[in-house]
C-alpha cells in the first residue's frame, strides 16, 4: 500500500503504510530480512520527500548498519552504497557536510 500512497502523492498515508509493514516485518523476520530493510528504505525515502529530514537520517542511519552486517556476511539487501548515498543527501540538506562525508 506504501508505494500506491506514494505514487498518487499521498505521503502521510504512505508513511503509515510503510511504518506498519516496517514494524511487521522485523517483529516477525528480523531487523536483516530483506523485507524489513526493503520496507525502512521506502520510508526513509517517504520522510526524506515529504522534507523530515531528521526522521530520514535516522532512518537511514539505523538501516545503514544492518546492510553493512548483512552484505558481509554474504546476504544482499539492496546497495549498500544508495542508503549511503541517500543519507549524504540528507546531511548535506541539513547543511551538515562534515557527516555526509
């Protein structure tokens, strides 16, 4: 329901969307299942278009570590260079360029 929010640019409902399925998720598979991360990436993104940018940084930042984790061990998560990337983005929208480095 999350990306049918999104697509027809009804934010606020998409963030619940995914804030529920994000909640699901790791409360039933874990915080490294590709659908949890797959779920906090959405909403990151949710937060990150409709302008919270701190709720988006700390999305970002608690999902970045458990791509890190997972892609080490083997696992594929999605890139773990885009949460990077996307997270960049949020710092230096917070004029924060020392943590996007």
């Amino acid at each position: 329901m999350g990306v049918l929010y999104e697509i027809l640019d009804r934010l606020p409902m998409s963030e619940k969307a995914y804030e529920r399925s994000a909640a699901v998720f790791e409360k039933a598979l874990g915080a490294g299942h590709p659908e949890t991360c797959q779920a906090k990436e959405c909403l990151a993104g949710v937060y990150h278009a409709q302008g919270d940018l701190t709720k988006a940084a700390a999305c970002y930042q608690e999902l970045l570590p458990v791509k890190e984790e997972m892609s080490a061990l083997g696992a594929s998560l999605g890139d773990v260079t885009t949460t990077q990337n996307n997270l960049a983005a949020v710092f230096v929208q917070l004029n924060d360029l020392r943590a996007a480095e």
